[in-house]
C-alpha cells in the first residue's frame, strides 16, 4: 500500500511537472480541491471528451448532444430531490477541528477488516503453494471467519442506517468500533448532522428581487428538462438518447485524492429515453456498451468492474458502477442507472407541463424511461494518467518517465526534432510541421541533445518522435521514433502522415466499438 502511495504522489508530481493538472490559485496557496488543468492536461482532456461524444453521437444514430445553462430554475432542484436529500452525513473532531463523512469513516473501516482478511489469505497461499485451496481457506480458518462475521455485521448495521437515515447509529457505530481520528487520534466525535453538497448563489441585480440559484450538481437535469424541446425539434422517436458534456459543483466535504473528489469537476452525461417495461433490457446493454467503451483504450481489462448496487435509491430499478483499479484501489469512475420515469413525472408535477411520449407503434402516450450513463471527465483523465505512468527500467541501467497513452488521447502526437540547429536541418524540421500541423497536434523542439529531447516527449506521452538529420537533406527520409519500443526506422517524409495517422486516429478507437 505505501508503494502504491508513493507511486500516486510521484503520478501527482509528474502531472504538475509537465503541464498536466496544476493546484487552482496556486500562487495564492491553493483552493482544496479545486484544480486548473495545463497546457498538456486540456488536450489530454479534450480528447478523452471527443472520444466520449463521437461514441455517442457518431456511433449512434439515435443519440444527440446538447449544453445546457450551468445555473437552471432553483424549482428543477426541488422536483429532482437535490434540496431536500442531496446530503452526506457529517462528524466533526473537537480536537483536531477537523469534519469528516460519517459513511467514509466506518467505510474505510470495513475497508480495513477486508485488508486483514486479505493478509491471511495472502499469507497462507504463500505457505501453501501451489495445494492452497483459497475457497477452503477461507471457509475454515477461525481467524479469517472471525474477520468476516465482523464485516458482515459491520456492513448490515451500516447499510440498515444508511436505509432509515439514523444519524444517531451512524454515530454510535463509530464510537463502538472505536474510530479514531487520523489526526487527532482521539475518539471526541460531535453528534452527525447532514449537509447539503449544493453551492448556491444569488441571481438578480437588487437585494430584495434576487433570488438563490443552485451551480448545478449534476448535468443530467439540464437534459430532462430539454426533453420534449430535443423530442419535438429533433422528431426524435423512442428510443432515443440526449447526451452532455459539462461542468457540475459539488461542495464535498471528504476532498481528496487529487482529481478523484473535486468540487468543481466535469461530467460527460446521457439519457437515454425508452418505453416502460424496456427499460432493464435497455441497462444491461449500455452496460455492455460502456464498459467497451472503456476496454477499448487498452488500458488493461483486467483493471474494469462492475460494482452492482444493492441498495437503489427510491426512483432506481436497477444500478451499477463501472469501477477502475487506481493507485488506491478500485473507485467508480462511470454510474450507470435505470431511473424509471422518475425524473421527468416529477418535473411533469413541479412545472405542471405534460412531458409525454406518443408512441404511434402502441397508440398511446407515456412518461418514457431513462437508462442514465454518467462519467466523470477527471475520473477517467485520472484512470488514463495513472495507468499509463511508469518508470521504466532500460538496458544499461538508464530509467525513464513515460506516459504509455492511448496514442489518440495523447496531448501531443508527434514531435519533430532537427538533429543540430544548424546546417540547414532546423528549416528542413518546420517544413514537415507545416505539412503534419494541418492533422496532428505536432512540436517542433531544437533545444538540448536529442536523447532529453525524447525523453521529454516520452515524459507527456508523444506516441511518435521524428528527428530530421543531414541524411534528410539527401534522401528525404527521417528517423521515426516510437515511444514505447523507442524503435527507430527510416521512413519516407511522404509516408509520415500515413503512419502517424494509422495510429492516432480517433476513429480506430472509435472502429473498436462496432
Ligand atoms: N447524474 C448522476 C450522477 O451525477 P454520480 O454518481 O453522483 O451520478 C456521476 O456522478 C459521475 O460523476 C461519477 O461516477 C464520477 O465519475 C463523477 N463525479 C461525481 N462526483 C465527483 C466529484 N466530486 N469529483 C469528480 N468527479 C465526480
């Protein structure tokens, strides 16, 4: 675990270091958990948003985007339930002053018991070897069902107070498995209280005609309440989808690892809209759907789960995360739900307008179903950085920082090196950036000896490095290089554009969803 730390914090270092993720305000000490992305992070992030949007709106023809205002009618946020139950329940230390989440705290503390039982586990196949039987193992050994009975009674109490809202078990919970506070180390807890996530402002020039307006938590609203304009203007037919792109505020309270928990963060979100009674057939494909989505960058499917949910929320018939292994374990990266007709019955209630479907194939009208998919934008740019970082070890004992990006997520495709900033090769360089400029993100870099030249490149996730020497000015060929082999061959300037181009493109991703 304190390797896997260490690895996050170098990840972290390395993001600010090339101009991926800077602190927000930083020369003013920061804002917590609010980040600015460089000048490497926005192209890195733009393309992982282009690659989300072309897979819905290209791919599907039933599917189309919308941008939606971030401040609505504060009324939408009573009718979807956000100002009454957008809550987490709260604790403060009186020593240390400082406020947690009251479910973080006892999650973190079956977290713990999962990670005893694990040691055991590990433990014992190690003395075992190739005859250990976990099954068995785990079926027998008195320690190891001593841990389980107590998570298993742990999570019931949790989740039945969870169920019924019980502050007050929340709380005794915490005093009875004695959880401390990481920095005080005390057990002083004050009563749980919930607290609203909503950021609200005023709208409106004079005191007394203004009025409280929410930042949007979510982008999802903004498409449920443009359903009947795209339902009408688009003459889309059911099933159909409407998806977004775009930013959401959240004042959370427990703001860590980095980009993981951000109050002001990014979501790429679609409804998609389907008749009653269709509507768990509809979930289960765009589970399918989505998680080929994600295993299509070649991240490694062994680091994708589904985390079915036990627990629905009222309006919920069916949910699932996609979780991705991160440094600190698997975390949710993309929500996938069936929100039967919740959402648009109750803007049907809340703004008195019938927001109906008449499906001419059954001759009748309805409020339609919504299978939602939602990801997070800095989530996903999160999974992609860490697990594309890796400090490789090269012949001759020489390491190397280098981001092993999806080539067409990466910032910059190609970069192109003269060989010396004289004898004419640096014109000869800018010749070819003006020819590939037109199609690829491309550098131009004559600065420093060729080798930290490559490595400067490999350290942002270049897939291509093209180094122009006096042979170039012969024979027109150059060297290309490949970030991950670090292969280099002579290729024709001719043939450049089609070799990058077969490796970069979006469109072979996107050609892996068909
Ligand atoms: N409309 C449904 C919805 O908003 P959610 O599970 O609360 O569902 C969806 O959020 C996704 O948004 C999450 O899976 C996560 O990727 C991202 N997300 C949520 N809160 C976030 C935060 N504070 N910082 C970064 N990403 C967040």
């Amino acid at each position: 675990m304190a390797q896997q730390d260490d690895v996050f914090k170098k990840i972290v270092s390395h993001a600010k270091e090339y101009g991926f993720v800077f602190p927000s305000s930083e020369i003013y000490d920061g804002l917590s958990a609010v980040y600015d992305y460089g000048q490497n992070g926005v192209e890195l992030k733009n393309n992982i948003k282009r690659y989300w949007w072309d897979a819905m709106t290209l791919l599907h023809e039933n599917i189309v985007g919308i941008d939606s205002a971030i401040f609505m009618h504060p009324t939408i946020w009573k009718a979807s339930g956000h100002v009454d139950a957008f809550n987490d329940p709260l604790i403060d230390n009186r020593d240390s002053k400082k406020r947690y989440r009251a479910d973080v705290l006892i999650e973190e503390q079956i977290a713990k018991i999962d990670d005893k039982i694990a040691k055991e586990v590990a433990k014992a196949a190690k003395r075992f070897g190739d005859s250990f039987d976990e099954a068995q193992f785990r079926a027998t050994n008195a320690r190891v069902l001593e841990h389980q009975a107590h998570r298993d009674a742990l999570h019931q109490r949790f989740s039945d107070a969870m169920n019924a809202n019980n502050l007050d078990e929340l709380r005794q919970i915490i005093i009875d498995e004695e959880i401390v506070c990481p920095i005080s180390g005390t057990k002083n807890w004050t009563e749980v209280r919930q607290f609203n996530l909503m950021f609200k402002t005023e709208m409106g020039s004079t005191a007394d005609g203004s009025m409280t307006v929410y930042l949007r938590p979510e982008t999802a609203q903004g498409i449920f309440v443009n359903y009947l304009n795209v339902q009408k203007t688009g003459r889309m037919r059911i099933p159909f989808g409407i998806a977004q792109i775009g930013k959401a505020f959240r004042n959370e309270i427990v703001a860590r690892q980095f980009i993981f928990r951000m109050r002001e963060f990014e979501q790429m979100e679609m409804q998609f809209f389907v008749r009653p009674g269709e509507e768990l057939r509809w979930f289960n494909q765009w589970k399918e759907w989505r998680l080929k989505w994600h295993k299509a960058l070649g991240l490694g499917n062994e680091k994708y789960r589904y985390h079915d949910h036990e627990k629905l929320a009222h309006y919920a018939n069916a949910a699932t995360d996609i979780e991705f292994r991160m440094p600190f374990g698997f975390k949710e990266v993309e929500g996938i739900h069936s929100r039967t007709n919740f959402d648009l019955s109750q803007h049907e209630k809340y703004s008195g307008k019938k927001i109906q479907y008449f499906d001419p194939e059954l001759n009748e009208s309805y409020v339609p179903y919504v299978i939602e998919t939602s990801i997070g934008v800095d989530r996903m740019f999160l999974s992609v950085l860490c697990s594309s970082y890796e400090e490789e070890q090269l012949p001759g004992g020489d390491t190397r920082v280098v981001l092993h990006l999806p080539a067409p997520l990466a910032p910059v495709k190609c970069a192109v090196l003269p060989l010396v900033r004289k004898d004419g090769l640096p014109e000869k360089a800018r010749e070819i950036v003006d020819e590939l400029k037109f199609d690829f993100a491309t550098h131009y870099e004559e600065k420093d000896a060729i080798g930290k030249r490559y490595r400067r490149q490999d350290a942002i996730g270049t897939p291509f490095c093209i180094t122009v020497d006096h042979q170039t000015l012969e024979d027109n060929t150059v060297t290309l290089r490949e970030r991950d082999s670090m292969e280099q061959t002579r290729v024709n300037i001719a043939d450049l554009h089609a070799l990058i181009h077969d490796r970069v493109s979006l469109a072979s991703l996107l050609r892996k969803l068909r």
